[in-house]
C-alpha cells in the first residue's frame, strides 16, 4: 500500500508539472502570434507612400523636339489634381494603352513648356494609382504632327540608285525621379547641357554635382515600345560618365542604363541592313524581333520605297526592364501606361514606398529578432518538454518495477513464512 502512494505521489507531481508547462507552453505560442500579428501590420497608413516631386518630357519624333514640365507633384490619396499635381488612387489597374480603367486616379491636365527647342507636345494627361506592390502612371497627349513615330533610323530601298538608306525618328517619353540631387527641385531643364563647352563630347543631359544621381524611365515608340517596357536608367555627372565609342568618335555617357540586358542592337552590317523579316522583300515591317528575322539578302526582289526597320529589338532583363509600358496610338493620340514596383532594391531607383522600404523593414528586423528569441525559448521548453517526459516515463517505469518486485518479494516472504510455520 506504502507503495502504491509513493508510486501516486510521482505520478501526481509529474502530471501537475506537466500540466503547468503546457500552460506556459501555450501563453509562448500566444505571444508569438501576437508578436507575428504585429510583424503583419500592413495598414494602408503605414504602406502609402510619401509625397514627392518629379519631371515629365515628351518628344515629338526627334530628340531635339521635346517639351516638359519641370517640376510635378505626386500625392497618395489626397489632394485636388492640378496642372502640377497628380494625386495617385489606391487602385490596380490593367497596363493595355487603353484609358478608362476606373482605378485610376483623377486627371491632371499638365503644361509641357518647352526645354530646349521645345516641338513636343503642349500639354498631357497624368493620371496615377498604386497597390501594395506597384506604382502606375498614364500619359496621354495629341502628337503635334499627327504621326505616329515608331520608325527610327528605318533603312528604305531607293530602286534608282539601287541603295540603302537610314532616316527617321521616333516619339518618347520621359519620366526623371530625384535620388540625391540637391538641385532637382529647379526642374529637368537645369540637366540639360546641350551647348556647354564641357559637356561637348558627353550625351550632354546629366546632373551638375559630383556624386549625384537621377532615375529615369525612357519610353521609345521604336526602341522599347515593341516589347511593352520603358528602359530604365539613371543619368549621373561628368566625373562618373562611361568613355564609350559612338559613331566614330569617343563620347563620355552620362546617362547609362541600369543593370541588365535590352533593349536593341543596330539592324546595320556597313552601309546595308544585318537583317529583315522572313517575309521580306515587301514586308515592310513597323519592327524585327530578335528570334524572328533572317540575314538580309541584297540581291532579293526589292522594290523602289520598300523599308526594314533599324533595330531588331529585343525583351529586356534585370533592372533595366523594372518599368512595364504599353503604349496605342489612336486618331493622333497617343496613351502610355506606365508600371513598376513600389520598392525595387535598386540603389539607383526611386522608392515610392519608404515607410514600406525604410520603417517597416527596421521594425521586420526587430520583429525577427523577438521571434528568435522566442523561438529560441521554445526551442529550450521543447527540450524540457521531452526530458521531463523522460523523467515521468522513468519514474513510472521504476515504480512499477518497484510495485511488480515488491509484489513478488512479499509474495517469496509470505510463502517461506508459512513454510516456516507448517515445519
């Protein structure tokens, strides 16, 4: 019987312990959902992003011909659209060149002024919207020619002279965001340099102090268009322009793209076409696509005005394709939606999102810091956990030895004893 109450007693102890582990157990697993629930606060407060400024240019078929507005304000949610301001909605639209998506923001109409020779375009409609993962933009505008510009550098077969020729432009669009520029807010016109002395030998846009930088995205109606993207670049000063050979010549570049591949090559081998369309001669094709064309033959059937385009373009890669554009051009009109994500990583990209990008990710590494701490102390009461289980199973396995032996040992007393008595 004596026993039987220790064996109990163990039991009963083993159990309450148990018991109150479990419990404790269970207030750490509350206390990581809590602390995984505040890891998750994504509130639209905390994710919208802040206000800031930024410039828009449009060129009309040349380079030369472009007009801009200098300096533009993005907003998230608030505020009244102006010519210079452009209030962002929260919304998702669908990027297809077709306005009258209704999550976008409401339009502003801008004044493009003109910045250098000026020829754009005098005025276009910016309309805005973002989600939790991406920005969106929408320019539209009337071209000031009423062309659709698509065919730069276009090679055109000249049937009395029986040669080649290039000419052509093509329409674009501009979007510069400020990284550490301390002269941005002056506007984009303050970057260009076209007839600066030391700027001469350099793709003369660029930023004016040493160490800065601005984020671009490039639309080219003939260079990106074709494959539904925007090049994205940043332009930097004088000190940090790459020495490259263009045309003939050494030019310093100051507006280089970011890393990663696309978005063309030259369609030119001499003084006549690389390539054509695999339905060349007279396909006339608006654009080749790498992976669809075929050596150019001079000696096929071509007839006087038959054109191949001047680039074979192909899908960019990396940093460079992060801006989506898909652009319709429509009884003069043209409609470009624009599309990137929020926060891309990239040191020379805009962040729209810094309290996504900056706040919220100290408090995810301090959140992380909590939940291995945490974890680490389960990690410990799990152990426990088990040695204490082991402790009860050896305790129960030992008494019952002790039980099954003391049973067994009364039981050898007991017959000796009676033996003992009968003798």
């Amino acid at each position: 019987m004596e026993l039987k109450n220790v064996y109990k007693e163990f039991r009963g102890k083993a159990i309450r312990d148990r018991s109150k582990f479990l419990l404790a157990f269970g207030l750490l697993i509350l206390g990581l959902a809590f602390a995984g629930a505040l890891l998750a606060r994504t509130t639209w407060a905390e994710q919208t992003p802040s206000s800031m400024t930024f410039s828009l240019g449009i060129s009309d078929d040349d380079d030369a011909d472009k007009n801009g507005a200098s300096l533009l304000t993005l907003k998230f949610e608030t505020g009244t659209p102006s010519a210079t301001l452009i209030v962002a909605k929260n919304g998702t639209p669908t990027i297809d060149g077709q306005d009258g998506d209704a999550a976008w923001g409401s339009a502003s109409t801008v004044a493009l002024s003109a910045a250098g020779a000026g020829g754009g375009p005098s005025q276009a409609t910016v309309k805005a919207a973002y989600d939790s993962e991406n920005i969106y933009f929408l320019v539209t505008w009337t071209d000031p020619t009423g062309t659709e510009s698509i065919h730069k550098k276009m090679w055109t077969y000249n049937a009395t002279s029986d040669t080649w020729s290039q000419s052509g432009n093509e329409d674009r669009v501009y979007f510069l965001w400020n990284i550490n520029a301390p002269d941005f807010e002056n506007g984009c016109a303050i970057y260009c340099h076209v007839g600066v002395p030391a700027w001469e030998n350099s793709t003369q846009m660029g930023t004016n102090e040493e160490g800065t930088t601005i984020d671009v995205w490039h639309w080219k109606a003939a260079r990106t268009h074709p494959v539904n993207n925007a090049e994205d670049k940043y332009w930097v000063d004088l000190t940090e322009a790459t020495e490259i050979i263009y045309e003939g010549g050494i030019e310093l570049r100051t507006r280089l793209p970011d890393l990663g591949g696309g978005f063309t090559s030259d369609n030119k081998e001499g003084s006549l076409p690389k390539y054509m369309d695999p339905s060349d001669p007279g396909a006339n094709a608006d654009f080749l696509i790498q992976g669809n064309t075929i050596d150019f033959d001079p000696n096929a059937t071509w007839t006087d005005g038959d054109t191949i385009p001047g680039y074979v373009v192909k899908e960019g890669t990396g940093s460079r394709a992060d801006v989506e554009a898909v652009g319709v051009y429509s009884n003069g009109v043209w409609t470009v939606e624009f599309k990137r994500a929020l926060h891309t990583g990239n040191p020379d990209d805009v962040s729209f999102a810094p309290l996504y990008a900056n706040v919220l990710e100290g408090e995810v590494s301090d959140q992380q810091g909590t939940i291995s701490t945490l974890e680490g102390q389960v990690t410990n009461l799990e152990e426990q956990v088990t040695d204490l289980e082991g402790r009860v199973s050896s305790i129960e396995s030992t008494n019952y030895v002790y039980l099954v032996g003391g049973i067994i040992g009364g039981l050898v007393v007991g017959v000796i004893i009676v033996y003992v008595i009968k003798k």
